[in-house]
C-alpha cells in the first residue's frame, strides 16, 4: 500500500484553488486536503468544501458538486472562479473590463487548465530570460495547445496576470480583434508582447519560437487599434509611463474588485490613486497651475438590472457628484476615458 496517495475526485482537484501542476505532477495537494477538511460545505453542512466564493470578505464554501446543483452560482471557466447566489451580480475579472466572453458559464462543463510550471533541466534559457505566458480569453482548446507548448520549450504558463509575464497569448475574432481584458491591459502597460494563437500554432510546426511582430494583435473588439505595439516600442525606449504625473479620485460607487483593478492599472501605469477627499484638496493646491494632471474619475457602468430610465438619471447623478467635486477646476472623466487610453498607449483627448 503506497501511503503518499491521496484519494481525491478529478473535478476536486480541477477546482482546488491552491493545487496547481509541475509538468504532470499534482502539488500542494495534501495541504488542500487539510484546508478544506477545515471548512464546511454551505450547502450540506459537511467538511471538505475548498472551493470558496471569489468575493474575498464571503464565507461561503462548497464541495464542488454541492455547489454545481446550485443554479444560481456563477462559474468562469478561464480563471476557475465561483460566485455564490449572494454574490453572482459581481463581476468575474474577465468581465471588469466590459469584455464579453464565453468563459463565464452557470456550471462548469469543461476540464480546468492548470497553470503549467516547467521542469528547470528542460529550460532552454535562463531564469532572467524565462518565458512566462497567460492566456487571454482562449478557448478550452488553445489553453491545452498553449499548455502543451510552454511544457516542450520549458516556459510556464499562469492563469492570472503577473508582473513576470512575457506573452500573453489572446484569443481573437474573424477580424483579428482581441477581447480588451486585464491581461491585455496589464501587458501593454508593462510593454509585453500581446500574440494571436496563430504564433503558438507556428511555433510547433517550427519546433523552435519564431519571431513575435507578425503575429502582434494590433485591435481590440472596442475598436483601439496599435496598443501592444506602441505598449512594447515604449517601454523599450525607456519612456515616461502611460500616467506619469496623473493623479486620480475615484468619485461615487463602484463594484469593489472592479475599482481595485482601475486603481492598479493606474499605478501600474505610472500614475497616483487619491484615496480620500483630505487627499485631494492637499493635490488641489499643489495642482493650481495645471489642473488637468488632476482628475476626477466617475463610473459609467450602470448597476445591474436598473430600467433605462434610471439608468440615465443614475449616470446624471454620478456626472454632477464628480463635477461638484471638480469645483470648475480640476478635470472630470468617466472611467472609461482610463481604459481607452491603455487600449491605444495613448493618453485620450478629454471630452468637456
């Protein structure tokens, strides 16, 4: 009898959120057990529940066949996330940017993916020169062809984004067109290459990587074209970052987890988030000769499920709350202006 096997469902494993892979080998798997043995199923009231509602301040677990006879739950199947009933009006992170995606499904019918980490003997480059990928939006299938791949070159794969990613890899439309997610964002803030499929797919015809630039996205499904590039061209040529000498307050109420994402791809980008209003009258002063590296910024996305007409008046109250806060003399923006302007690489004309 082996004593180091541990007993566990496919789809348990699948949905762990500590348990990844070394090439085929399950990790972290024993201390998993041991957490959820901790926690207790919201839907049967036994122990073993490790998969835990994504909202972080929520308390509720699940096995994850308790949780998929519930159908009110919400799933995403690109970064294996679960939303109890409580919760299911938050947004998953691939939704915060307004991309729309097929990923994000009431159960999960689809194997999960796991973030993939290279044998080190394999690697064909040093740690300073690793490759590291994240998939963008990619169907079940591209995620095996990319997993596949990253584990014959030595490279490793990470579902979410993080600051050592060199490729993301994006799923993309009949027009060529990427969904505009964090992970795009993200890339072209740091200057990463952001690749159609197609570059994987020649890649191991080729056995070897071949060269980036012709498989470079070059539009989103928003209409911004060039971001990637020009994201890469200046970070190269050490440039001032997107933001520099921008500074932010975020007027009104938005979805948490979704102004925590806009806070980080301003920092990101180079730019100050003003957290409170004593903040921003100290900036005001400081700010008196040039107003506009202060802005007001104002959510755009209406709450879920209001009628047209409130939304109008919804977006009007917001509008004037962050003019009020303006005083005539600082900049006002919807929250959008933020995201085109990463989508482009380019800081975007203010609209009065």
């Amino acid at each position: 009898m082996q004593s180091n096997v541990i007993p566990v469902h496919r789809s348990c494993i699948d949905w762990a959120p500590q348990v990844y892979f070394v090439d085929e080998v399950v990790k972290n798997l024993k201390a998993e057990v041991a957490r959820g043995a901790k926690l207790k199923c919201s839907k049967c009231n036994l122990k073993g529940a490790a998969l835990g509602c994504y909202v972080k301040s929520c308390r509720r677990t699940y096995h994850v066949p308790c949780a998929m006879d519930i159908s009110t739950c919400r799933w995403d199947n690109e970064d294996f996330l679960l939303l109890c009933p409580v919760h299911s009006n938050v947004k998953f992170p691939c939704e915060k940017t307004r991309s729309k995606k097929q990923a994000i499904q009431k159960h999960p019918t689809l194997p999960h993916l796991p973030s993939h980490h290279s044998n080190p003997l394999e690697a064909s480059q040093d740690d300073s020169k690793k490759l590291v990928f994240c998939g963008s939006a990619l169907s079940n299938e591209d995620k095996v062809l990319l997993i596949n791949y990253a584990s014959k070159i030595g490279a490793t794969v990470t579902k979410f984004w993080t600051s050592n990613v060199t490729h993301v890899i994006a799923s993309t439309d009949g027009n060529g067109a990427c969904s505009r997610t964090l992970k795009v964002l993200m890339a072209i803030l740091n200057g990463r290459w952001v690749l159609k499929v197609d570059w994987i797919k020649v890649c191991i015809e080729e056995i070897n990587p071949v060269e980036e630039e012709p498989f470079e996205i070059n539009l989103d499904n928003q209409g911004c074209q060039g971001g990637p590039k020009s994201g890469r061209l200046r970070a190269l040529a050490n440039e001032p970052k997107l933001f520099s000498d921008l500074k932010f307050y975020f007027s009104g109420d938005y979805v948490p987890a979704y102004k925590e994402d806009l806070e980080d791809l301003i920092e990101v980008g180079g730019g100050t988030v003003l957290r409170s209003k004593e903040e921003l009258e100290a900036q005001r002063h400081k700010c008196e000769v040039d107003s506009s590296k202060l802005l007001i910024v104002y959510n755009l996305d209406p709450p879920q499920g209001c009628k047209l007409g409130d939304e109008v008046s919804i977006l009007w109250q917001r509008l004037n709350e962050a003019e009020d806060l303006a005083a005539n003399t600082l900049q006002v923006i919807g929250h959008t202006w933020i995201l085109e302007s990463i989508a482009a690489c380019k800081l975007q004309p203010f609209v009065n």
